[in-house]
C-alpha cells in the first residue's frame, strides 16, 4: 500500500514529502525503510524515565517532537513510565508497529530481531556495538542478524549507529538529544552518514548556516540499510533538494551506482565524503565500522561518472552542499568574480590555478556593460575590481553580478568582499539578492574577516533569500570548482560509448602471450606493430624481409609475461646476421621454456611512452588507467583512472589534467603529442572491457604516442582472460 502524504496520515506523522510508491524503490527492504523514517507508529525496547540514558534520551525526543501516534514502551523490569504502560518484550507488539528502537544489550539484538520480524515490524535501529568492526565473531553475529532481517523484508538501521531525525515527519528516535525546527525550507538538505558523529556535526554545521536539513541518518554499520537504500527513498519521495553523504565505504557498488543514476535522474546532487586516500585513513574507516575498504581511486572513478560529487575536506562537504541544495541545476561555465579588493583579485588568480578552477574569459559586450557602471578608466576583466566605487554605492554590485550572469561564458558569480561597515554590508545585500534570486547560475558571496561579526540584518537578508554566504574566499572557490565538476558530469551523463560486439571470448582463462594479445588489439582497431609470428630464424628471415629492418625479436609464451627480465627481447636487428645471431641469443637466454614461437616486429620510431590499462573489478566494473611510461609513472603519480564508457572528446580532456600532462604539449622542441590517438585507445579497450568476454586485464606498456595526426602504436599487450560472462 502507498504511503500518503502528510494530510492523509492520523495522528499528523508525516511521510517524506509526497507519496511513495513501494515499487519506486529498488531495495529488498525499501517499504519498510520507507515506513520506518516517517512511522504511524512506534516502539521503544529498553525505555527509561531517565533521560540520561540511552532510552531515556529517545523517549525524551519523542516527547519533545511532539509525536502522536502509538508509543509503545518495552522493558522486561517496570509496569510503566511517565504513565505510560510498558510491554514485557518485543513479542507483545500489536502487528505492523513501523519502527521499533532496539536499545538492549548485543545478545538480545538477534531475539528481538526475531520477534519484530514475527510481529510485521517496518524497521529496526539498532544503537548497540561489537559486531564488525569489532572482529570476526562480531561479524559473523551480524550477518546472521542481516540475513534474517532480509528474509522478513525488515529494515535494519545499524548496528552501531545514532539513529535518526526527520524534520519533515516530526519525529526523532535518536539518543542525541535534538530540538524540532519550526519549518522546512522549499530547498532542504538530506545528510546520511556512516558516523554518528559526523551525521550530527554535518547536520549542525548546515543549520547553523540557516541551511534547512530535512532529515539526518546515521547508517552505522550498515548490516542491511546502505546508503543505496537511503538515496533511493530520499530521491522516489523527493524529500531533499541535495543530499550530502558521508561513506566509510560503498557497500554493494553496483546498487550504489544505479541510485546515483537515479538520483542524477532527478536532478538531486549527492556530495559525497569518503576517507581513504591514505592507508592511514583506509585503516581508521575500517577499524571505526568494519568496512572492508576498496581502493579509493577506483571508487571515485565510478561514482564521478554517475554525477556524483566527490569533495575532501569537511569544509568543501559543507560549502559545496550549500551551493548545490540552492542550484541543483547549474549549467556549465566558468566562474566570474567580482571585488573591492586589488588584493583579492590577485589572490583569486593564484587561488584558482592553484586548484584548476578556470576563470571566464568575459566577452567584449560584458565587459562594455560593466564599463558603464564603473568610472572612466577603470580595468575590466575577470576577476574584476569595482575599487572604491562601491563603498559609495552597492548598487555596482547588483549591475557587475546582472553583466556578468549575461555572459554565455559565465557558469557562476562569486561577489568576494570586504563587507564594510553595516549599512554597506546591507546595500551589497539589497543590490545582489534580487539577482541571485532569479539566476539559474550560482551566485555567491563572500565577505573576509574570518570570524568577525557580520551585521545581523545582511545575515539574515542573505539567510532569508538563501543565497550563499561564505567568510573566505578560498572555500568558496572551491565550492565553486566542485559545482563545475557536477555541472560537467551532468552534460556528460549521456557522452557514453557503447560496450563492443561480435567479439569471441577464449576457450580456457589465463594469461595470454603477446600475440594473441596484439591480435586481440588489432581486431578491436588498436594499432600495433607489423610483424608476425615464427617458429624457426627462417620464418623469422621472411617476416623481416616483408616488413623491414630494423626489427625486433620478443620469445612469446603464456608464461614470459615479463620476458625482458629474462632476456627475451632483443632489439634493434638491422640485418640478416644481426636476426641470426639474435635469434640464437634469445633462444639461450630463455632456456627450457617451451615458446609458442618468436614474434618478429618492426621496431617503432621514438615518441612518448605511456601506458593504457584496463582491469575489471569484481565490484565496481571496469575502468582504464592513463599513465606517462616508465619512471614517471610511479615517481610523479603521474596516471589518471577513467569509466570504461567514457567518450572521445570528454577522455581527451580527462587526459589533459594528468599530471605530467604538459609532455603532451610542445616540449622542449618536441612535438605535441596525438592526445587523440591515446583517446581513441581509451575508448576502445573500454568497449571491449564491457563486451561480456572475460577480460579481466589488458595492459599496454608501452603505447608508444607520435606526433599530433601520427597516431600510437601499442608495443607491448598483456591480456588476461577469466570466465565469460553470461
């Protein structure tokens, strides 16, 4: 049965925001996730009249929320609390309580489990710890609690977790103490957390900058409710205009990344914090949850390509969350600035390359439209400078902020200010809220002086008009960087190639000599070498006299995948005597191994090494990885991950932000590079990634990359097949 909308609903709990149907929502335990978040009614195990207690402090938002529909208390040792009459166990539940409160010990958790599942319970929390994350027994215990929740269709929130508050159904079942707020915004934020702490400091932080939160949960260790599941309820009742996550690890990536669609779909941002970068912080995530951490690169990969937001800092979570929640639609662009500052037009240079975020170049009509507005003489560019001008009047700010939305060029504004004394601090407002109230692009302010006070009349315009208000620059940047990267995964949401077809798998899985490996890549129109394969010097004479000195000569058999190290390639033949005496020498040097013959190539012109590889993750899928070759690779990072689907045009320009990338370029009186041809190669081993042939590997090491409209020739291919998919 649909959930109905607030009006519908007696005793006045209310649902998300409009009705949800269960079939909306991809997730075995969705309608009663649903029913649990925004409950008819209730039940609390191990209640108190103590409100310092766990179960008193829930019971006490319950109060304080003002719910009405049915509570009901349960404790094994008193009648009644606060006159209200306590049930003896779970198991004297009326049929269909919608979320219960397991505040009891560890060892009670499976039995009430049981119970609430025989009594048609929507959802559980669990606040109790020691399951994964504290070893392998708890784990265990765990899963035995999971799998049987899923056998009921019951919801489990937990373990180990804080609870959950949602504004928008007025109720809390938390032990946090928490205060009800006295309306929603049209725009509100959802946060969803792994962390208890993190959920309750995301939340703080967003209220404390008048950001409206329509709802809190701490998902702890994530037994059966994942983020997935959040995601999809929060995006099917649309009940948040963004969503700000944060995400010890992605369980069940596949059902992740078929929420972020979902929610890209619908136009709801995810931003999205995960630790992990380091070792250091991969070892806190799973000590603190239990989570069995996956490689952070390939997890931010895979969920950029699906338009979610990755950030690194608290700080960009929560300056980037107040950006999206307010223009969840940003289109794309480059940032303008305006200031009264000289100083802080040049730190906003050297700020923004810093951290990439490019400038707009303003066109001549924008830049006549401010001039204007500004006296005679004055430099007009962007960042642009308004000097003394607005200390006289605010209204240059309201016409600079107009001239520059304007611009086609223009993907956002950002006003960066010295703030002034409190009437100008009000004129900035009066002068730029009407235009950031009507702009489909973002629009911001920052005003420096750290932690300063503002005048609390200009705090509250800007609060009111829910325009964007920062006290540095710098963070606003960034905020700023992140929207434009949302913006860009947005109009590339349907830049995707195809996964490749009329391709044959292989009869046995394993590693693959070079040949086949080439042969694959020829057939999917990767260029390689000319040459051929020969059992005896005399074929080996006939493929060089077709194809032409000076070759090269590589011992080819499943188990020289690193054939070098063993002296199994010699290089650079430039006649007969010179293949004779190679062949012998190659022949010695690998020894008894039984080769299916020697691959005989011509020896390519010089260019830039680089790398191309693609690997298939069990969880994740399929990505490629771009690297300058050689040392370069491992001594400056210099590699960038990308999706297997991505397009032409949107790999190039991945590619160019590689570090390193400026070898890519006119260099030191070498040629630019033909960053087409690496592309081209991308695209192609990522379609062939995605055919559903068992690839598990291809690594190309090196491609070796000539000039611009010369092409890439991959010199070196390893491929390793597994089983293929059905």
């Amino acid at each position: 049965m649909p959930h109905a909308e607030k009006s519908d609903v007696e005793g006045g709990a209310a649902v998300l925001t409009r009705p949800i149907e269960d079939g909306q929502i991809a997730s075995t335990v969705a309608s009663g996730l649903a029913r649990m978040l925004a409950p008819r009614s209730i039940a609390i195990a191990g209640a108190s009249p103590d409100a310092k207690t766990m179960g008193g402090a829930v019971l006490a938002n319950v109060v304080r929320f003002g719910f009405t529909g049915p509570v009901h208390l349960i404790s094994p040792t008193r009648d009644a609390i606060d006159g209200r009459p306590c049930l003896k166990s779970c198991d004297d539940l009326p049929e269909g309580v919608d979320a219960v409160v397991l505040n009891v010990p560890r060892a009670a958790i499976l039995p009430a489990v049981e119970a609430c599942a025989r009594r048609g319970v929507g959802g559980v929390i669990v606040f109790a710890s020691g399951f994964a994350e504290a070893g392998e027994e708890g784990r265990q215990e765990q899963q035995a609690i999971a799998h049987r929740c899923r056998e009921a269709g019951l919801a489990l929130l937990g373990p180990n977790c804080l609870g959950f508050v949602n504004y928008a159904a007025g109720i809390a079942l938390s032990f946090e103490p928490m205060q009800p707020v006295a309306a929603l915004r049209t725009r509100t934020v959802a946060v969803v957390a792994q962390s208890g702490a993190t959920a309750a400091g995301m939340r703080a932080a967003m209220q404390g900058r008048g950001v409206s939160v329509s709802m809190s949960v701490a998902t702890g260790n994530e037994a059966v409710v994942t983020a997935s599941d959040l995601i999809d309820v929060i995006v099917a009742g649309r009940s948040a205009s963004a969503i700000a996550l944060y995400a010890e690890q992605i369980r069940e990536p596949a059902a992740f990344l078929a929420a972020a669609r979902r929610a890209r779909a619908a136009r709801i941002p995810v931003v999205l914090l995960h630790p992990g970068r380091s070792r250091r912080g991969q070892a806190a995530a799973q000590s603190h949850t239990g989570a069995m951490v996956g490689d952070y690169a390939l997890m931010k990969s895979a969920v950029e390509n699906e338009a979610v937001v990755t950030v690194a800092t608290m700080d960009e979570m929560l300056d980037t969350v107040a950006m999206l929640h307010r223009f969840p639609e940003p289109p794309q662009g480059r940032l303008a600035i305006v200031t009264n500052s000289g100083a802080i037009r040049g730190m906003g240079f050297d700020f923004a390359e810093d951290i990439g975020l490019d400038l707009a170049d303003i066109s001549a009509a924008t830049r006549a439209r401010i001039a204007t507005a500004l006296p005679e003489g004055m430099e007009i560019d962007n960042p642009l400078d308004v000097g003394t001008t607005g200390f006289v009047s605010g209204a240059i700010f309201g016409a600079s902020t107009a001239a520059m939305l304007a611009d086609p060029a223009v993907g956002g504004v950002l006003l960066a200010l010295a703030g002034g004394a409190p009437p100008q601090q009000r004129a900035k407002a009066e002068a730029v809220i009407p235009e950031a109230v009507g702009a489909a692009k973002p629009v911001a302010m920052a005003i420096i002086g750290d932690e300063a006070p503002l005048d609390p009349e200009f705090v509250a315009a800007m609060r009111e008009s829910e325009t964007p208000l920062f006290r540095s620059p710098e963070r606003a940047m960034r905020a700023f960087a992140a929207v434009g990267r949302y913006a860009d995964a947005l109009a590339a949401a349907n830049d995707r190639t195809p996964a490749a077809t009329g391709l044959d798998g292989w009869a046995a899985p394993g590693v693959k000599p070079e040949y086949l490996g080439k042969d694959f890549l020829r057939r999917i129109g990767v260029r390689v070498p000319e040459g051929g394969l020969a059992v005896t010097v005399e074929q080996a004479l006939e493929i060089a006299a077709r194809i032409g000195f000076p070759v090269v000569l590589k011992a080819q058999a499943a188990a020289l995948s690193h054939k070098s190290d063993m002296g199994g390639v010699i290089l650079n033949l430039a006649d007969e005597a010179a293949l004779r005496a190679g062949w012998t020498r190659l022949i010695a040097n690998v020894g008894g191994v039984r080769l299916d013959g020697v691959l005989v190539e011509q020896m390519s012109a010089p260019g830039l090494e680089m790398i191309v590889g693609a690997r298939h993750h069990a969880e994740w899928g399929p990505s490629i990885l771009v690297g300058l070759g050689g040392v370069l690779t491992e001594a400056l990072d210099a590699t960038i991950l990308l999706p297997a689907d991505i397009g032409h045009a949107r790999a190039v320009d991945r590619i160019r932000t590689m570090r390193g990338a400026k070898l890519l370029d006119t260099f030191r009186g070498r040629p630019a590079r033909d960053v087409d041809a690496v592309a081209d190669v991308v695209v192609r081993l990522g379609a062939a990634m995605r055919a559903g042939i068992g690839i598990e590997e291809i690594d190309i090491n090196p491609l070796m990359v000539h000039a611009a409209g010369e092409g890439a020739v991959a010199l070196d291919a390893l491929l390793v097949t597994g089983t293929p998919q059905s």
